[in-house]
C-alpha cells in the first residue's frame, strides 16, 4: 500500500514581469505523476491542425525510442519543439513507460495548449512552439516535500555539502548527461542521500546557476529541515532523502570524455590498423557462422509468432463471440445481460473506420468517435489506449460490472468490442456534447438558464451519490470535471467515463487515494460563475476561482461571482446556497466537508437551513493566492461533511 505522506507545492508564475509565489500543502498518497504547468498566455491548437498533428509524431517518436541516449531527447517537427528527460538511474523501459504516462496526462489535463510541462516521478516532458534548446528556464519551479522534519542540528550543513559536490559534478558533465548521485553520512546509523540532474543542452554555467537556486531559493522557501524534498523546473531537478531512492549504479554508461589527448589517440589508430588483416580474418568466419544462425533464428521466431499471434487472436474472438449474437445492426432486438458486445466491422462501418471527422475529442483513455448504426442510432465509441494492464477475462469481467450500472445522470455503456487488440466500449450518444462547451462559450453560456444549470448541478450530485453509496462497485470518480458531464436532448447531466479508473488501474485503497480531476465544490463553482479554474486569475490579486469565490462570499458578496448571462434568471437564495456549499466542499481537512447525501438534502432543502462557515481555502490549482478579508461573522452552522474524489469512504 502507497504511504501517505503531506506535500507542499511552491509555484513560481510570471505576470508582467511580476513574480507571485504561494504555497500549497495538500495530502496525498504517492503518485509518479505529480504535477503540470498549463502556458495558457501562450495559445491553444485546434483539432486535427499541424500543430497537433506535428505534437502526436513527436509524442511517438519519443515513446518508441530504443537507445537510452543518456535519458534525453530532444525532438522539433514543424512549429513543435519537445523535450524529454528520463532520470539517469532508470532503465530504458521504465523511461519509455513513464513518458508515455506523462504524455498522456498532460494531453488530459494541457488539452490544446500550445506550451506545457510534466512532471513524473522519472521523467520530465516540455513542449512549446518556441525554442527550447539551450535555454536555462527555472520557472515555474515547483517544490514537494516530505512531512517528517529532522533534529540533526547538522542535517543542513551536510546537505549544503552534499548537493555543492553533485552539483558541480553534473554541471562539469558533457553534451550528453549531466547528472550526479550520492550520499553522506548523517550520522552512525543514518545517511543523506540526493540527487541531481539538468538537461544536458545546458552550458555548465546555466546547470550550476539552475541547480544552485533550487537549493537555495526552492528548498529554502519550501522544505528548510525537512527529511526529503523534491526541486522541479523545466530545466533542472534535485532531490533528497534519509530512505535510499535511487539506483547505485546508473542504467546509463559514463559519456564519453570531452577530448582526448592527440599523441595517444594517433596511437590508439596506428594499433589499431596493424590488427586489421588479422581481425578481417576472423571477423569472415565469425560472420559466416552468424549469417547461418540468425537465419534459423528468424526462421523460428516467425514460425512462434505466428502461432502466439493466431493463438490470441482466437482468444480474443472466443471472448468476444461468447456473446456476440447481439451486433447492435437492428438484426437481433434482445440485449445479452451478461456481456453486452459488438462486432468490430460494425464499428468500423459505423464510425467510417474511425475517421477524423467523425471524432468527437480526445480524452485521458483515448479518442472517442462517433457512430451511426445500420438502424441509424447514434453511438459514441471510446477507443481505449494500450496502457491498460488488465488481462482479457478481467477486462471482460470488469465491462460487465459497470455495463450493470444504470442511473438516469450516467452515460449507459451499450456494449464493448475486443478484436483484434483493440478494445473499444460503446456508449449512448449525448448530442449535446459536454458541459464545457456551454458554460466557457459566451455564445453559448446563455442556453443555460439558472434553473437549467441549477438542476445540472442536482443532476451530477445525484449521479456522484449514486456511484458512491448506491451502486454495488462504490466508484470514486477521480476526473470529475466539466467535460466529463455530457448533455443530453434536454439538457440533464449524465457523468462519463465513471468506471475508467477501475479499468486503467489497481483496484485497492491506495489507488482510490489519488487526487486526480477537479473537486465538486470546484465545478459546482465552475457553473455558477462561468469561470475555467484551470487558467482563472483575479487581475488585480492573481486570485484563483477559489480564493476570488471565497473572498467575495467572506464580504457577503458572493453574487458577483455569478455568470453575468444568469443575472436575469438566477434565484439569489439558490446561487448563494451553491456558492457555500462550493466552498464547504474543498474544505482542507475531508472531515469538515459535506457527504454526497448532505450535499444534496442541502441543494433539495426549499427551507432556510444553516451552514457552516467555511475557512480559506487551502489550495487552488495553478495561481496565487491572495491574503483574504476578515470573514463575517458566522451566524450559520450546517452539520455537513464533504463530497471528495480522493477518499475511498466516498465522502
């Protein structure tokens, strides 16, 4: 089971040449995706454009590398500049494998964004449309700590010590790798053991000026006589610890030595072309042999392969055609209960091979595409990714639990297909697409009257209650967002993609801990204010939605919060209710925020009821927070508790 341990996270943003800096401190399970920086002053993409498409040929050439280079790739195609670096103690597939996580990440929570970073616990991937080689970039520079803080009156000055020698040590590396790992004794039973790494395109002098401030100006600011802490910046990283956390011996080779003294080179040749009859010699026999064994080899390896790829391909269709009289084409009208499925030329057919123009985005898990069936209904195909580790019979088995699923305010899953190696699930088509492309779209937003986003709002609690305490899986959602709430014809929520965390990972208590996706405090105020709160900032403050939501209400101005398209419509009472519910619901400590059930008894509740008052909020996602103003008095208190995607008891 992963160990909880408390993180503080420092940013560092730039704003008119202006930087702000806060802390956030947050407890979450270990997690080897930590953390993403979104430039949203630097433009987005649009779908299916150069940009993008340069961005995907980029992303897979990175992910099927197969030579280490030290860790470091550097890629440009078009308008596209990529950065990746894996850790140097890390082998070549955990490399590859965190890369292909970070990516995939950093689409789901960078969507379009033209410039991002993510941070992992092995790698580190940077993309922009502007430069990026050769370039020192120590903004924004994040911080994550360990909760343990020492006593050893001597900790800091062996530290000091202990990242001046690795730094020095990696900055003097070459083009190749710059990286130092080491560690000193603290005391007879204890040791301090750090790391350090920059890109290798980075000059000595940057390296050592990037490594210096984030031992300086990073662990000062954020984690003085802590146990461990963590330094991240696009262009530099450094950790350490009391536990051993690192390889002893890098995966990757020493570079090659800058120069090499010309006489003993000149020698090295001279040897080496006296040896060259003798070595051709050789050389003809060992490669007559070679030629005779790779070819019986490769003989035999297509032959296995054949059979091992014949052999899955009948597992598969034997999966698949266990049930598959249903073909969802209008030809057979009953529904199989154990395990709904499809044929995959159907949805070929029906997706017209998955063309680019029927694509209706691109989430975490995959594409999803639109359908049409033989009797003209209208589906939506998610295609899953490969990164999924479950078997065939457990995926099979993991379908038919969440095909048994059934509220009013979920997305029906109609079927799934396993052919070959594609795994793809069927659900019903919401023609109204997803919440966001309502709420952020000025043209659009006024379609969404206050009743009708009030009852959206009811309609998702309903649907989060029911996945918590009603369903027999007890779901958390974890990527609770607005663009996971799809509309249907009549503008009512259903939740999407509900059950992809069981697929794509471990179904145990450390998994569910994870604090992935958008609290539904957050998106409740999300819709009442009309606000992104990925990329929200009060101009004058550089305020979060959060701390700007909560300041208004703490002067008894909360609704200057609302969409200003609501004014006409909105029931004051009601927007209010929503607002302190919002707040209470990102309480910092889970046991002070509202259950789904008293979340929605609350928004029900025609009757003046009170609340309790909630405190500041303790983190927001991506921007600074400013000191609030006195709070008012707290004449009301409501006996709530929370609605959080990141405990497993679902509150």
């Amino acid at each position: 089971m992963a160990k909880k341990i408390s993180r503080t996270v420092l940013f560092h943003f730039l704003f008119s040449g202006l930087t702000f800096t806060f802390l956030v401190t947050l407890a979450i399970s270990f997690d080897p995706y930590f953390l993403h920086s979104c430039a949203n002053n630097i433009g987005n993409y649009t779908a299916n454009s150069d940009y993008e498409r340069n961005l995907n040929t980029i992303f897979k050439q990175i992910t099927s590398i197969t030579k280490s280079n030290y860790g470091f790739y550097s890629k440009k195609v078009g308008e596209v500049n990529a950065m990746a670096l894996c850790r140097a103690d890390v082998k070549l597939d955990v490399c590859t494998g965190c890369l292909k996580e970070t990516i995939s990440r950093v689409k789901l929570d960078c969507p379009n964004n033209k410039e991002a970073i993510g941070w992992s616990e092995n790698c580190t991937l940077r993309y922009s449309n502007t430069n990026l080689s050769e370039k020192l970039e120590i903004n924004p520079q994040l911080c994550l700590l360990n909760i343990q803080s020492t006593a050893n009156e001597y900790f800091q000055l062996i530290l000091g010590q202990l990242l001046s020698d690795l730094r020095n040590k990696a900055a003097a590396g070459g083009a190749l790798l710059k990286y130092a790992a080491g560690n000193l004794s603290l005391s007879a039973s204890e040791t301090l053991y750090a790391l350090v790494q920059c890109t290798p395109d980075l000059s000595e002098g940057d390296c050592n000026h990037c490594l210096d401030k984030a031992a300086t100006d990073g662990i000062r600011q954020c984690c003085l006589k802590q146990r461990g802490c963590r330094v991240l910046s696009p262009s530099c990283n450094l950790r350490f610890e009391t536990d051993p956390f690192f390889e002893a011996g890098a995966e990757f080779p020493p570079p090659p030595l800058p120069s090499v003294d010309r006489q003993k080179e000149e020698e090295e040749k001279q040897n080496k072309s006296n040896q060259i009859p003798v070595l051709v010699a050789s050389l003809s026999a060992i490669f007559g042999l070679a030629v005779v064994f790779i070819s019986g080899f490769f003989i035999w390896r297509r032959r296995n392969s054949r059979d091992e790829e014949n052999s899955q391909e009948v597992q598969l269709l034997d999966l698949v055609n266990e049930h598959s009289r249903e073909t969802f084409n209008g030809e057979n009208g009953e529904r199989s209960q154990e395990f709904p499925s499809i044929q995959l030329d159907v949805l070929h057919a029906a997706t017209n091979h998955f063309s680019d123009e029927n694509k209706l985005g691109q989430g975490g898990f995959g594409p999803v595409y639109k359908g049409t069936l033989a009797d003209g209904k209208e589906i939506a195909v998610k295609r899953l990714s490969e990164t999924s580790s479950q078997g065939l019979v457990e995926f099979k088995n993991e379908i038919m639990l969440i095909a048994k699923l059934q509220h009013r305010n979920l997305v029906r899953l109609l079927g799934c297909c396993l052919e070959k190696n594609e795994k793809l699930l069927v659900y019903e088509f919401m023609p109204n697409k997803s919440l966001d492309v309502f709420l952020f779209d000025s043209k659009l937003a006024a379609q969404l009257d206050w009743q009708k986003r009030f009852n959206i709002i009811k309609g998702i609690a309903r649907g989060i209650l029911y996945l918590h305490e009603d369903s027999r899986l007890k779901i958390i959602h974890r990527d609770l967002k607005v663009s996971n709430v799809l509309l249907d014809n009549e503008m009512n929520p259903k939740i999407s993609d509900f059950g992809m965390a069981r697929i794509f990972e471990d179904k145990n208590e450390a998994n569910t801990n994870r604090v992935v996706g958008t609290y539904f405090g957050v998106l409740l105020l999300e819709i009442v204010s009309g606000k992104k709160n990925n990329g929200f900032h009060h101009l004058e403050h550089g305020e979060s939605l959060l701390t700007f939501a909560w300041k208004l209400w703490s002067k008894g101005e909360g609704m200057e919060l609302i969409d200003q398209v609501l004014v006409p419509s909105c029931v004051a009472s009601e927007v209010l209710k929503c607002i302190h519910i919002g707040l209470l619901c990102v309480e910092e400590d889970p046991a002070d925020r509202p259950t789904m059930s008293s979340v929605i008894f609350m928004l029900a509740s025609n009757s003046t009821i009170t609340l309790l008052c909630p405190s500041e909020p303790a983190f927001s996602v991506g921007r600074a927070i400013a000191k609030p103003t006195e709070p008012i008095s707290d004449d009301g208190v409501f006996s709530v508790n929370e609605v959080t995607i990141s405990n497993f008891s679902a509150r």
